[in-house]
C-alpha cells in the first residue's frame, strides 16, 4: 500500500521525537467522517510523543489536521496515538 502525504508528514514530524524510530507503526482507518491516522511507538516512546501535559501530542495534532485540504467534499483527519502505557 502506498504511503499517503499525510502518512509522510507525520512520519516526518514523528522520527526526530523517537528513540526507537524502527518501531514506529502508522495505520489508517476510514470511516463516514474522518481519515484515522493511528500511531503506534514503542512503550518507551509514547511520554516523547504525547510530551509534558500533551503539548507535543496537541502540535503535532495541530500541524497534521490543518495540512488537510478543506474542500467541502474532503473528510476530516484525525491523529491518534496509541498508549500501550495503560
């Protein structure tokens, strides 16, 4: 399956935060509404991702969502990241 730009961009923005880049797991999933970017990193990765209070988690949702077009007919994105901490 290709790689989609916004798969890309986060890929980008998501390596440099990572000390375990290798295991790092995107996974797209459509619904009516929204494209579902769902990121997976290894357990001693996710605090770097999600950062003091979610800051880092809250830009990178920022960044990822607005590089989205809006043009009427164009679903939303959504960036999830999946916390095996819990």
């Amino acid at each position: 399956m290709a790689e989609t730009d916004i798969e890309s961009l986060i890929r980008s923005l998501v390596i440099p935060l990572l000390k375990q880049p290798q295991a790092l797991s995107i996974t797209q999933k459509d619904d009516e509404r929204y494209h579902r970017y769902i990121i997976d990193v290894a357990p001693n990765d996710v605090g770097r991702l999600i950062g003091r209070q979610g800051h880092v988690a809250a830009a990178l949702r920022t960044i990822v969502e607005g590089a989205q077009s809006r043009r009427a007919n164009s679903k939303r994105v959504r960036l999830l990241i999946n916390d095996h901490r819990h």
